[in-house]
C-alpha cells in the first residue's frame, strides 16, 4: 500500500527540525549536567586540599611554638658545654697533690719513713727521710733501701728524674716524738734527701661546641 503524504514540504521539514532540536537539546542539558557533575567534584576536591593546606599550616604553626618553648633548653645546653670548656681549659695542668702524696707513701719501703714531703708544681717534689742501720749491719744495706725507693718513686707516672740529694749518717735521737712522750733511745740512721719533677698533665682534646639552633627554622 502506498502511503501519500499531502502535507507541504515545508511543514515537513520544520516537523523534522523539531525532532533533531529536541534531540539538541536533551544533549545539550545532558552535557550541561555533566560539566555541573565535573565542576561539583572538582571543587570539592579542591576544597579538600584547602583544608587539608589549613590543617597542615596549623599544625606548622603548634609545631613551631613548641620549637620555640624547647629553644631555651638548646641554649642552655649550648652554654652548658661553653662552660665545660672554660673550665677544662682553667683545670689543665692541675695536679692533685693530695693524691701525688698517697702514691708516694704505696711505694715506700717498711724500713724507710719520711721525715718531710714537699710538692709543688714548680718546683718538683722533695723528699726528706731516714732508715735504721744497726751497728751489725754496714751502711750498704741502708742505702740499698734508699735505692729501692728511689726506684719505686721513679716508677710512679706522676714522678719522673728522680735524684738523690744527699746521704748522710746520723744518730736519731726522737725528734718527732711529741713533746711529753719518752723518747727512744739514739740509734744509727741514715738520713737522705731525695728530689724529683712532677709531670704537667696536658689538655684533653675538646671539641668546639656547636652554635644553638635556632627554633622555627
């Protein structure tokens, strides 16, 4: 069956138009919506950076209060280790003569006493003593025991160019026994005085302390 169409050309087309603009139209709402969609999620994800940016630039600004509190602390231990310094560099070729004195007494022979000590940073050390010798006994075994002294004194790292000054026979007579007490009787001593240096000790090595850090940086 053949169908005729007695509408004008005209009619027809502007029918046609009609139906591709609807068409248009749909499409352009759709691609409206989807540049909408598009605009929407970008904008929150830029939103969301923003507050992660303000999140973070916050806790910059907390962290670096705390910096700035702890800043003292840095300063303080910087000027902790100045001082340290200054006073190793103040006690450098410090001897403690106390302790010289004891090591002297460890290394002295039963059969030796002191008479004086004198030490000095300057000067050296100087030693006054005596030992017995009996009327048996020949002045060699006396001075042998001086000699072991002076052996074991040299011996000592604090000590070193140990000399004997002199050596002498005398007769000891208690001249150190406190006034009232009996005094012994004379006996045969050999009496020495006896000299040696005292070593310097020397600076340890210190490292310069490093300038406090700054807070904030």
């Amino acid at each position: 069956m053949v169908r005729v169409n007695l509408l004008p050309r005209e009619v027809i087309d502007r029918r046609r138009f009609e139906q591709w603009y609807r068409y248009v139209f749909i499409g352009l709402v759709g691609g409206l919506l989807i540049v909408l969609f598009a605009y929407a999620g970008l904008f929150l994800m830029t939103q969301q950076k923003v507050d992660d940016l303000q999140a973070r630039q916050e806790e910059a600004t907390t962290l670096k209060s705390q910096a700035d509190a702890y800043a003292v602390f840095e300063v303080k231990e910087q000027e902790l280790v100045a001082r340290s310094v200054v006073a190793q560099t103040a006690l450098t070729g410090r001897i403690n003569m106390g302790m010289l004195a004891e090591e002297i007494s460890l290394v002295l022979p039963d059969e030796i006493w002191l008479d004086s000590i004198a030490l000095s940073q300057d000067t050296g050390a100087a030693l006054g003593g005596s030992t017995p010798r009996s009327a048996s006994e020949s002045a060699d075994v006396a001075y042998k025991s001086i000699a072991k002294l002076l052996v074991r004194v040299n011996e000592l790292k604090s000590l070193y160019d140990v000399w004997l000054v002199s050596a002498t026979n005398t007769t000891w007579n208690g001249w150190d026994v406190p006034e009232g007490a009996p005094k012994p009787l004379p006996a045969d001593v050999v009496s020495f005085q006896a000299t040696s240096k005292i070593v310097i000790p020397t600076a340890p090595a210190t490292a310069t302390p490093a300038p406090a850090a700054m807070g904030g940086q």
